[in-house]
C-alpha cells in the first residue's frame, strides 16, 4: 500500500511537497493553492520535525513507484476524542486523480481505531471549491469561524483584509 506513516526522516521531502503546493508559482499547477491570499511558506522544517515527534500527531504519506512522497495528511487527536486533519497535501500535478480522497479514506480508518467520533479541520472561508470538496466527503460547516493565526509559521496574508478560517465536521460512527 502506497499510505503509511511518515517518520522523522521523511521531514524535508515533506516540507517540498507541502510547500510546491500551497505557495508559490509550483502550487499554480494544482487546484488548491493558496498563493494568491498568502505569501511565505506554508511549513518549515523545524515544524514538521515537530509535528513529527509529537505523541498526539500522525502525517501519513503516500509514496509512488519510485518511493518519492506525493502526498500526505496531517492528524491530531485531541483530548475530546476529536480527529483534527489538516495539510492534506497532493503535489499539484496529480491533483483530481482520487490521492486525497484515498488519504481521506485512511484518517476515517485512524480515527475509528483511536476511539474518535468526530473529525475537524479549519478552511479559508474564501476558499469556496474547496470547501465543496470536502462537504462532497461528508464534512459540514459548523458554523463556527476562527481568525487566522499565527502568520509566521502559515504564511503572511497577502491582503489587509482579515482571513477568516472556516470549521468543517465530519461524524463517524
């Protein structure tokens, strides 16, 4: 199977992946770019070697045939029993091919083996086609709105209007 944990060794092909399609003119190829709402990079190493390490955190990948990463997931249980998925990467020339929903599939598998009931993640409100994706795979708006945080470490809004990030849910029973 081409999805399994990622481990510290993998940190800096992770940060390429994540960072060729989030930002930049790399990330344009794909759908789901961010580049034209923030500037920087969207993680660095030190961050994913920590979220690497972290006892609460998996990033599962999902290498090719020639054993390169091209996609990951980033998962987070919380104390409330609640799975958190976030960076769900594909590089963006093999974005639409069915990798994310593949990766979406194994974080509904971890989270009924944790004992988790819910799945959350947080989406740029302005992000409308993205959100349709992930509301077409079962997830719902809360309703709930956040301020988007920490700008070192997601990158640098390209606007001075205020982004707004957006709670999605997902029950699994």
């Amino acid at each position: 199977m081409p999805i399994t944990q990622a481990t510290y060794s993998d940190a800096a092909e992770l940060v390429a992946l994540v960072n060729s399609a989030y930002r930049g003119e790399s990330s344009q190829q794909g759908w789901t770019s961010e580049s034209h709402l923030l500037d920087g990079v969207r993680i660095d190493e030190p961050t994913m070697s920590e979220y690497l390490q972290a006892r609460d955190t998996t990033i599962l990948k999902y290498v090719n045939d020639e054993g390169r990463i091209i996609a990951c997931i980033y998962l987070q249980v919380f104390s409330n029993k609640k799975l958190y998925l976030g960076m769900l990467t594909v590089s963006p020339k093999l974005q639409a091919g069915g990798i994310g929903r593949q990766l979406l599939h194994e974080a509904d598998a971890l989270a009924i083996e944790l004992g988790c009931k819910t799945i959350f993640m947080t989406v740029i409100s302005t992000r409308l086609e993205l959100i349709g994706w992930y509301k077409r795979r079962g997830y719902v708006d809360t309703g709930k709105r956040e301020p988007f945080h920490d700008t070192k470490r997601f990158g640098i809004p390209r606007t001075e209007e205020p982004i707004e990030l957006m709670v999605l849910e997902k029950n699994i029973a």
